[in-house]
C-alpha cells in the first residue's frame, strides 16, 4: 500500500497590506561584503504576519525571514540546493532517515551558539504548530540531537521535497529560548546576516534591519542597513521607483514595465508561476462532464494561448501546457505542443463524449485575478458550446475552491521543483487536488518516485508530467513572467524557485 502523506501549501495570492512609505531615498553602497557600508532599501508587495518561524511564509514574504535568519540549506540560482547552516547531509539506504551536519561557527543575534538543539527546537515548534508550511513535515515523525552539531529526522516514508523545503521556511532556525519569549512574533532572534531594528519598524508598513556584526558568513552580507517597505499596489511600486525611494522593488504586475525601464531601472525576472484552469473534479462528482478526458481536452484546444499571453500579459511569458517547470526534470518541451489552439478539434472532442450542444461550468471568481481575464475564458469557452458560469466574488475564494465546492477554477500557482509540486497539487491528499482524484498510474509513478534513486525519480516524474498532460488534469495557459526590478545602483539574480532573489543575491552593481 502507497503511504500517502498531506503537504500543506499557501496559495500563489498575494496578499496585500497598509502602506505608509518612509520618505528616505535609496543609496546603493558602492562595496561589498563585511563593513562595505551603504543601504538597501526593497519594495515588497506584502507585509509578515509574524517573525516566529512556526508561522514563516516563503514566497513573497521571504525577505523578511532570510533578512533575520538562516536556513538549514540554500536555493541557488542555478537551481542546486547547496550546504548553508548544515554543512553536510546524507540519507540512510532506504532515504527515511536524513542526517545532517550544523555548523559550529554560528552565533545568535542575541549572543548564544548556534547548536543542533536550537534546530530541533524551531523545527519541532513548526511541525507541531498550525503554520501555512506545516505540512512540510507531513512526513516527519521524530527531530533528535544526537549530540551539539548533528539532527537527524526520521520520516515515515521517503519525501523527495525534504530537501527543498529545508531551504524555505522548515530549514529556518532560531535560538530555542527566543522561541518560549512573548515577543517572539515580533521580536526575531537568528543567525541571519542583518538585525531587525524594532524601534526603527513600523508594522506592516516598514521594516528596518542593521547588519549582523557576528555573521558567519559576511561575503554574501553586502550592506549596512536593510530596508524593506511594503508598497502593496502597482501604483505605489512605479512611484517609489520614479521617486528613487527605493533600489530593488517586487512587481505585483506587468503592466508598467516600460515605464520602470524608462526610469533607468533593470528587470530581473523568472517565471515561477503558471495560471490557467484547474480542471479539479476529474471523477466527475460535481460536473458529471469532467469525468470524460475528451472533454479535459476539448477545454484544452479551446484557449488561444498566444492571444491570451498578450492581451492579459503583454507577452512577458511563456505559453505552456503543462505544470512542471523547465527547471524540473519531469518538463518536457514536446507537451507544449500537444493542445494546439483549436475550436473545431474542441467541438469534435465534445460531441464524441455526447456534449454537442455544450454544457455549463460553475467556477469561482476573484478580483485579485483580474476580470479581463474572466472576459476572455467566457468568451473563449462560448465559441465550442460551454457557458462559464462565475459564482460571486468573495473574501472565500481559496476556501471555496479547496472545499471544494467548485469543479473548476481560473488561477495562478506556483511551480515547484518535482516532488514539492507532486504534494502541491497532483498526489491524492495534495492541497490543490482537493476531489482527492487518483488512478492507478499516478499511484505507481509517485510510489516509484518516491522510493526510486535520483535516475529513477527523473525518468518517473517525466513519465507522470506525460500522463498528467495526456489526461488533461489541468489546463495551462502560460508560464507568467515575475520582475524583481533593481535601479543602477543595484544588481540581482532571481531563484528558479521563489518569486524574490535570495538576500544574498542583491548586492551593489558596482
């Protein structure tokens, strides 16, 4: 029997928060490393929740985390996951238990050592609280320290994403008596390269950090004073980049990036996330249509992706169908070409499953996706017989969807490394599988990723991407284009797999 084990995962919606902008411009520091001295001062489109780890998101909040602590391992930029506050690590032959070896060179912002004891500490607290990454730990049954430098965790069965979720918010660690202290949501004590400065910080509005001058690493800490304000609308992001208020900003759109560029700014950009259709009760157990492939891929054919990529996103993406990313090692670029836009394909696929003369979708709206983009899937799903029918928007967009009480749903989600995005939204208990849909070739390819060697889980996660595809679980449109954008003073290098380059990875152009 498959042991099948729940991560839990935020959705791709940012959320937004109070703005109330500081009014010091940005300076870029002309150094780096230990004692370069400038500041650096980042737009980001949402506020944290808290600082206490237990209750970290990564994503757009990441910033904020990374500024204060350090993680287990690293996300690089060229998509490796690399030694950070571990050193070292190894599994045991059958990957259920993971070891690994913690630096004995690292100091707390509050003066304490860095042990093996503060990681079990934070990480248990995550696991055995009600965070947003929880479920990270889904397949964690015990944390021990077997002595000051080592942690081993035992797993109830394999997990291919362990590793990448030590390098997000379950790798976060700080010191263990910090996290027993009743400001521990505000007040962070970690390892990371730069010091929260509470006087200094406004909540949900601006957040102010000095450099840590005990950091184990200070080459990869490129200045004095950090801060990160929180410009929660696109109009609020082009004003701080014309203003100069600010040298790195997170774009929540791309609506004006010919006017950032013309402010002498550069984008670094990636693409992270897909939006489309999630065709979600493939049994059929609401919309008895879906349960037919014909009809999955009838709604496939039906989108002018190439269109829509202009109309919705001035062409800053790729058009794609399928949900792995290029990075991973299930992405096949033949897929892409497999659901060619084609209304007349699309009415023959229908009537072939007995729906000639159409049919209705229920699906959610949200305001936060844009309404011209509800325009365009209508009236492209009209031209081949089916009327979408949108329920009211409402504040329980994402509730309503992973109920579920809707069959299908427009939306944007990011794209993990394999098996992160097997947990996220294609494994039977995954949080954006919410009918629970599973087959008997899905079981079989996940179980023999899971247990496989790496050669194994590449060739595997290839062969589910292809059925997946086949089968028409989903209905991309593109892979849409995130910006980080950074002024003259300022360079960056985005990660494959987070919508912010790392901390490390801004530092002066010059």
């Amino acid at each position: 029997m498959i042991r099948w084990k729940k991560a839990a995962a935020a959705a791709a919606i940012a959320a937004t928060a109070a703005l109330a902008l500081s009014s010091c411009a940005g300076g870029g520091s002309d150094g780096g490393g230990e004692g370069s001295g400038g500041s650096l001062i980042i737009g980001a489109i949402t506020a944290p929740t808290t600082y206490d780890p237990a209750g970290s998101e990564w994503g757009n909040r990441s910033p904020y985390y990374q500024a204060v602590f350090d993680t287990l391992l690293l996300a690089t930029p060229e998509g490796t996951i690399e030694p950070w506050l571990a050193t070292e690590w190894s599994y045991n032959e059958d990957n259920t238990v993971l070891t690994l070896a913690i630096r004995d060179d690292v100091t707390f912002s509050d003066g304490s050592e860095l042990t093996s004891e503060d990681v079990v500490a934070t990480m248990q607290r995550s696991k055995d609280g009600s965070g947003p990454d929880k479920g990270y730990f889904t397949n964690v049954t015990t944390i021990e320290a077997p002595d000051p430098q080592t942690v081993v965790l035992t797993l109830s069965a394999p997990d291919p994403a362990l590793l990448s979720y030590l390098t997000r918010t379950a790798g976060l660690v700080a010191a263990s008596e910090s996290l027993e202290s009743p400001d521990v949501e505000t007040t962070p004590v970690g390892s990371g390269p730069y010091i929260l400065d509470t006087a200094a910080t406004v909540t949900g509005s601006s957040y102010s950090y000095t450099a840590n001058p005990d950091y184990w690493n200070p080459d990869v800490q490129h200045y004095d004073n950090l801060t990160i304000n929180v410009l929660d609308t696109p109009t609020a992001a082009l004003n701080a980049i014309k203003a100069g208020e600010a040298n790195g900003v997170r774009l929540s759109t791309v609506d004006n990036l010919t006017e950032v560029e013309a402010a002498g700014w550069t984008l670094n950009s990636n693409e992270l996330d897909f939006q489309g259709l999630l065709l979600l009760d493939r049994d059929g157990t609401m919309a008895p249509e879906l349960a037919d492939v014909r009809v999955r891929q009838a709604l496939n054919h039906a989108f002018d992706r190439d269109a829509m990529l202009t109309a919705l996103q001035a062409d800053h993406g790729t058009v794609t169908t399928q949900v792995f990313p290029e990075s991973s090692d299930a992405y096949d670029p033949a897929l892409d070409d497999m659901y060619p836009y084609d209304p007349e394909k699309a009415k023959d696929l229908l009537a072939e499953a007995g729906y000639a003369d159409g049919f209705t979708l229920s699906m959610p709206s949200s305001p936060l996706l844009g309404e011209t983009t509800y325009t365009l899937i209508s009236q492209q799903l009209e031209e081949i017989g089916i009327t979408a029918q949108y329920t009211e928007p409402g504040a329980n967009f994402i509730a309503d969807l992973l109920a579920p009480k809707v069959p299908a749903a427009y939306m944007a989600l990011e794209q993990n490394p394999d098996g992160q995005l097997i947990q996220f939204m294609i494994a039977p208990p995954a949080v954006f599988n919410p009918f629970h849909t599973e087959t008997d070739e899905v079981n079989q390819l996940i179980q023999e990723i899971q247990y496989g060697d790496e050669a194994t889980q590449a060739e595997k996660a290839k062969e589910l991407n292809k059925y997946i595809v086949e089968q028409a679980w989903f209905a991309p449109f593109y892979r849409v284009e995130g910006v980080f954008a950074t002024d003259a003073n300022t360079k960056a290098v985005m990660l494959p797999t987070n919508a912010y380059p790392a901390i490390y990875d801004i530092e002066p152009a010059n």
